[in-house]
C-alpha cells in the first residue's frame, strides 16, 4: 500500500490508526481497496466514541448527552472534542479530519457506519446511568452495544463492498457473537486494572455468589472463589466459540478473513492464559508478542483456524479444576467449540 498516492488527509486518518493501535493497523491496511478506508474510517470513529465513554473527567451528563449525539458530528464541519484527558484523544482533538474522509465514503458506507455510532452511543448511554452490569443478560447487552453492533456494522461493510455474500451481513447472530466473544474476553483479562478505577464490568449475578462486591474478589483471603468466578465467566465467554467458527467458515475473501480471525485467536489464546490464573487478579494478563505474532501467521485458513481454536480449548480443558463448581459446564462448553469441526 502507498501512503503517496492517498490524499493528505486520509494519510493522517492512517497515521491516527497506527497510534492507537500499531498491530491491529496492519491487518486494517491489507484490507482489499474500499474496504480499507472504510474500515479505517469505522475503526477511528468507534475509537473516538470509546474515548469518550471511558473519559471519567466528563460529567454524566454532558457524557450521556454526547454520546447520544455524536453519530450527528460526523456530518459537522469542523467539530473536534479539546476536552478529553484520555491517552487516545488525539482522534478527539482532530476528529474533523476523520469525519471529512468519513463524508468521501459511499453513502452505504456512511449510513452503516452513522447507524452503528446512534446504536452504540445511545447503548452506552443507557448503561452509564444504571452504573452497574446485573445480570448475565444485561452483560451480553452491553457487550452488543460496545461490540456486537461492530460486528453487524463490519459484516454490513463486507458485503457493502461486494466482498462478501448477503449472508454474512444479515446473519446478525453470527456477527454479534464475534464481539461478545472479544469484548467478554477484554472484560475477563482487564478486571484488575478495570476494578482499581472503579470500572465494573462484570456481572452482578456471577459474582454475588463468590464474594460481596466486585471488588472483593481482589482480596487474596478470597482468591479460590475469586478464580471460581473467572472461571464462570470463561465458561460463559467460550460458549460463543461455534458462532465464531460458523462466521469465520462464511468468508470468501482473504484480507477479510485474516482481519476477522486474527482479533478472535488472540482472545481464545487470552481466555487461555486466564482460566484458572489468579494473576488476573494482580495483573493484566497478557499473550506473549512472540505467541501472537505465530498466530496471526497461521489465522489464514479456516482449517487453520479451527485447528489453533482446537488446540487452546484442549489446554482450558486440561487445567479444570476437579472441585470446580463450574467444571462440567466448561467441558460441555468447550466440547461445542471443539466438535465444529
Ligand atoms: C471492543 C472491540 C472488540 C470492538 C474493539 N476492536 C478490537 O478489539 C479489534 C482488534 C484490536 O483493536 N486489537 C488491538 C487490541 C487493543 O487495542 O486492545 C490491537 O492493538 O491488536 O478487532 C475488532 C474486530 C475486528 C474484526 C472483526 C470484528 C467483529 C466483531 C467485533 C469486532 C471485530 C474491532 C473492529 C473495529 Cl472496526 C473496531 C474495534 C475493534
């Protein structure tokens, strides 16, 4: 790809995408030719609209109000956000370059990508005010509007551009489980660093029963329930695993496929890494670079796929607990995902 023969300011969208997020930008450049802007496009703005959401400096409801709106901003001339603290507000403070490229897309583009912002502000919104996620339900609420409406907005790109079939965007399902199954997975491994800020992301109703608040899973006295709640939440997480396949199985085109798997390898690989780990409760867990870095190579193939999905849900399935409360649900669970072949 030649930055050169872009226009200047699409090369700054592109700069934008390589600081927010230098891996993931990669896989974004190699997406076939439209696909790319849009997708860069996409990408910045949901950053933007996640910057302000995470923005804790903001009051509630100018937060909320703004939120609300912001799919409006795309078509504002000029408007940028000079108030945010956060270490991604650069897409804030130049958000007029960003939405002059986003008013250059195709009119399917801009409508995907304005409909899946007024989705998406209005669900944050709504879980502002209540403060906290209740019941496991109310988890895969929040998780559709934070993840799963980017799944159904991407899938809508994919066949927007012509580089995939309907099915692929009308099977709603599909497209939002592939973001329940990351966002779930950035909930688990996040939750120390989440529950220090007073972020709390996991439900209520998983871990009433292993403590008294969520915040009390941190205590080290409380660590053999705590890791029963991770576990929990695993379990729940992995559940999503056959939808994952199905999509990824759907795919057609190549850039599109390695843009869709790669993201979905590293939370299998993460999921991994936590179950069972009482350092999620110190720390946050990470892949090692040289494990993903093997992974991103080998995620070109559903077969592939399929095949390093096999293999991590073989290593969940090793570590389960004999005591686990938890135990037979995850093997079931981890049977369905291995039995997609
Ligand atoms: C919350 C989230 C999971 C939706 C964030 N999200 C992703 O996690 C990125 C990956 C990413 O940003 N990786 C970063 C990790 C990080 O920043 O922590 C990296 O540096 O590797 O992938 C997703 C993403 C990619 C491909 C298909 C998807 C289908 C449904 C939902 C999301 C899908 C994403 C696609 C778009 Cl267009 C926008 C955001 C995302």
């Amino acid at each position: 790809l030649n930055l050169k023969k872009m226009d200047p300011d699409m090369r700054r969208c592109f700069e934008y995408l390589k600081m927010t997020s230098r891996s993931f930008c990669a896989v974004i450049m190699a997406l076939d030719e439209d696909l790319r802007y849009g997708v860069c496009i996409y990408y910045l703005v949901l950053r933007a609209l996640d910057t302000v959401e995470d923005d804790m400096t903001i009051a509630l409801d100018t937060k909320c109000a703004l939120l609300e709106t912001f799919y409006q901003k795309l078509n504002v001339v000029g408007w940028n956000f000079n108030n945010s603290k956060e270490k991604d507000r650069m897409v804030l403070d130049n958000f007029q370059i960003i939405s002059s490229e986003f008013r250059k897309l195709s009119p399917a583009f801009q409508q995907i990508i304005s409909g899946s912002c007024r989705d998406m502000g209005s669900g944050m919104a709504q879980f502002l005010k209540r403060k906290v996620i209740d019941s496991m339900t109310e988890w895969d609420e929040y998780c559709h509007y934070v993840a799963g409406l980017v799944g159904i907005g991407l899938s809508r790109l994919f066949v927007a551009s012509g580089l995939e079939e309907p099915i692929v965007g009308s099977d709603e399902r599909l497209a939002n489980s592939m973001g329940l199954f990351l966002q779930k997975t950035n909930i688990i491994r996040d939750f120390q660093e989440d529950t220090v800020q007073d972020r709390l992301f996991w439900p209520r109703e998983a871990w009433i029963k292993y403590g008294a608040s969520q915040k009390s899973l941190l205590s080290p006295s409380n660590m053999h329930n705590s890791v029963a709640c991770l576990n929990e939440l695993v379990t729940n997480a992995i559940q999503h695993i056959p939808d994952v396949l199905t999509y990824l199985g759907r795919l057609k085109n190549q850039s599109v496929f390695n843009f869709c798997a790669i993201p979905q390898m590293m939370a299998i690989a993460t999921l991994e890494r936590c179950y069972n780990n009482p350092d999620v409760f110190r720390m946050n867990v990470k892949i090692r670079k040289g494990e993903a870095v093997l992974m991103i190579g080998n995620s070109t193939s559903i077969e592939l796929v399929k095949e390093f999905m096999d293999k991590y849900c073989l290593s969940i399935a090793r570590k389960v607990p004999e005591n686990d409360r938890n135990a037979s649900a995850t093997r079931v669970a981890l049977q369905a995902g291995l039995r997609n072949k």
